[in-house]
C-alpha cells in the first residue's frame, strides 16, 4: 500500500463555525464561545488524529490463484483487510480499477481494532483478451464525517482470458502436393519419420527397421515400410477485415473464427504438425509454423488479444503473406467473406502445390438475412469445391464442443479406485 493522503476536510460547516467561534470569544468573551470553542476544537481534532491513526494501521492485499484463464474458466481472487488499530474501523469503500468485464472488487467493509476480514470474488471468464486487475483505492473517514483520506495500493497485474479450445470433427486436410494431397500406395525406400505398415523381411533390408514387437508376436522378422508423406506444414488465416465481420459480442464471425482458429491449433499440434498463424484486422499478425507446448500458448496468447478492424481485404491480405508460405504445404482459411475476389487466390495456391481448406462462417445468419444474403455462402461454397478446396460451413447455430468450460483450474474430485481408497485427481 502507498502512503494515505493527509486527512482533507469534508465539512466546512463545522470548520466555519469553530471559526466564527474564535472571532467571538476575541472580540466579545463568554463562557458559551469559550465552551463551543473547545468542544469543536477537540472533536475536529480527534477526528483528524483518528483518520490519521487509521490511515498509518490500515493495509489490503489481494491474491489471485491464477494468472490465466480461459473462457468459461471461473477466475478466483483473495482478499484480505487488516486493521492493526486499536481504534475500530466504522467504514472503508473499496474501489478497485480492474478491466475485466463482468468483474469488480467494490466493497463497503468495517473492521474492529486489531482484526482482519477475508473475502473470495470469482466470476466466470466470459470474452477473451488482456485485462488489468488494479489498482485498488481506500477511502475512509471519522465517524462525525469532518475528514476524509485516501490510500491507493498501486500494484497492477496483467491478466490473460483465452479463447476457449473445442474438440472439432477430424478434418480431412491434405498435406500439400510435395507430398501427396493424399495419402500415397508407395512407399519410401529411406528411412524416414512416418511408419506405415510391416513386411516380411528380405535379404537387404538394414536390421534396424526391423520391427521387433511384430517378429516377437510372429515369430519371424518384421521390417518397417515408411510413408513418403512427411508431416507438411500447416498455416492458419484468420481473416478479421471489420468490413466483412457479422453480429456482435460472443455471436459474431470474428469470435467464431477465433474460437475455430485456436480449436484446429490444438488439434493441428496434437497431431505433431507445425502450425503457424496469420491474422488481418487490427496490427497483422504473422507467426511461423512451429512445434510444441510453447508455441501453442503463443499462439493462443496472440488470439487471445486480436480484434476485427478495418483493414486490407482478404485477396490483398492474402497477396501481402503468401510470400511467408512454401510450396507443398497446407493453409486453414477462417473466413467470413463472400466475396470471390479472393477465390483466384486460393486457385493460385493450389497451382503452387499448396492444399487448401476454407472454414466459411455465414455472416447471414449473425444477423437478420437480407435479401440474396442466404444463397451467398452456398454459392462460394459450390465455387470452391470446384476448386478442388475442401469447405466447413459455419453458421451461428454451430455449437462448439468446448474442451473445458465452466470449472476453477486445478479443481479436484475424490474418487474410490478399485481397492476402495479414495484417490484425489484433478476434474477433467
């Protein structure tokens, strides 16, 4: 906590009066100025002494459990009030500064002298982003309301919500025509990353692609066949062009396509491909593919703080990185346009060896349909699979399958384990 400003008067009556007082008694002396005199002079003193005294004792501290969350996760967050006294605390506001929507730690508390208070504020997260939690403000008093002070515990902390992470339904996404954009009959005569059957081994064949587990089963040797197709690259565009976005809030295209991008990340991942992302709207983004738990959250941190805004449509955007994207690889296209400026684009990735799959959120339905509205997204759909470009139509009726919602990080459960003891494992 930060030095408490000096107690500042909150009423000038009384100060008016004491004054008025002292200019009486001066000029004509008595015994009822002398007695108002010295009875406004130590109650306005007590008072400013007790604001003072308080202000030196009082302190707040608040602890957060996490420094994360991801929407749907409920945020936790301690506090603690302590006045170290001797004097009782009749009031204190609470005032705190945080951004996160939905959440606030304003308060009206009392305390007895030497004693402290807790207290637990939890909300569920529900809109991703960066939020601040801080600074927190005090603001007391006497009891007679004659001064005021103030003390502001300064700390801020930063504090990530993530977009939320779904399970989708396995995309069929070729891996670029250097390798195949399917999966090839023939199979490579090096060693490489990918297994795809066993054979009988032949005179030849190095010992150390025999499969052991399957000589063992067979009683015979086993060597490995490995698949041509390496586990490609795979880009994630986001297009976030305000100028084509839909709906408002948690029902819009541009958090749909947020909430797809960071699902297809963690699949994409799970898989053992490297994924990297680019994003138009508000200061593009472009990260390369990689690898890895630590990609993964740098990744989901900058979908976390991405926003729609005007800027370059999708064929320029996508003019401006396709620089940054080899041949052979594949591209997850997350848009809500419908304009087929763009397709001649995605028709020149195919040409370069490139596989595409184009996520295409129907804008028409985050908002009342005007006319031809309906067909728009249908009729892009039927042009791209003439392309050869596989399509996952999005509409505002698509429920995703969140991966966690609604639970405190770190959660646990007892469960009876089949020799009857109760075991304590973290909630699923």
């Amino acid at each position: 906590m930060n030095v408490p400003t000096r107690p500042r008067p909150m009423s000038w009556l009384a100060l008016g009066v004491l004054g008025l007082a002292l200019v009486m008694e001066i000029f004509d002396p008595g015994l009822a100025w002398r007695m108002l005199l010295l009875t406004l002079a130590a109650v306005i003193g007590l008072s400013y002494w007790y604001t003072s005294a308080i202000g030196r004792t009082l302190a707040i501290t608040r602890t957060r459990r996490y420094g994360w969350a991801s929407v749907g996760d409920r945020v936790e967050e301690y506090f603690e009030l302590t006045n170290d006294s001797a004097f009782p605390l009749l009031w204190v506001e609470i005032d705190d500064a945080s951004t996160l929507p939905g959440y606030t730690a304003r308060r009206v508390e009392a305390l007895p002298p030497h004693n402290m208070k807790r207290w637990t504020i939890d909300l569920v997260a529900r809109r991703r982003g960066l939020y601040q939690l801080g600074p927190m403000t005090l603001r007391w008093g006497d009891p007679f309301g004659f001064f005021e002070a103030t003390c502001q515990d300064a700390a801020v902390e930063q504090f990530i919500v993530y977009p939320p992470v779904a399970r989708l339904p396995r995309l069929e996404l070729p891996r670029g025509t250097a390798s195949g954009t399917a999966r090839t009959r023939r199979r490579a005569l090096e060693w490489t990353t990918n297994v795809a059957s066993v054979r009988h081994y032949a005179p030849g064949d190095e010992l150390r692609t025999i499969h052991w587990p399957t000589s063992a089963k067979h009683n015979a040797l086993y060597v490995k066949e490995f698949d041509r197709e390496p586990a490609g690259d795979v880009w994630i565009v986001v297009d976030l062009d305000a100028a084509v976005q839909a709906g408002a809030g948690a029902e819009s295209t541009e958090e749909y396509a947020v909430v797809f991008a960071s699902s297809m990340l963690n699949t994409l991942l799970a898989d053992g491909r490297a994924v990297g992302l680019a994003v138009s709207g508000a200061g593009p983004t472009l990260i390369p593919p990689g690898r890895g738990g630590e990609h993964f959250w740098r990744i989901l941190r900058e979908l976390a703080t991405v926003t729609a805004a005007p800027g370059a449509p999708l064929d320029d955007f996508l003019s401006r990185v396709s620089s940054s994207f080899g041949r052979g690889l594949s591209i997850v296209l997350v848009t809500p346009s419908v304009s087929e400026a763009w397709l001649g684009r995605v028709a020149g990735f195919r040409r370069r060896g490139m596989a595409v799959h184009v996520a295409l959120l129907d804008g028409s339905t985050f908002v009342p349909a005007g006319p031809g509205s309906s067909t728009a997204a249908a009729i892009l759909s039927q042009q791209l699979a003439e392309l050869g470009v596989g399509v996952t139509r999005i509409d505002r009726s698509y429920r995703f399958d969140l991966v966690q919602q609604g639970r405190r990080q770190g959660q646990q459960e007892y469960i009876v384990g089949a020799t009857g003891r109760a075991i304590l494992r973290p909630v699923e």
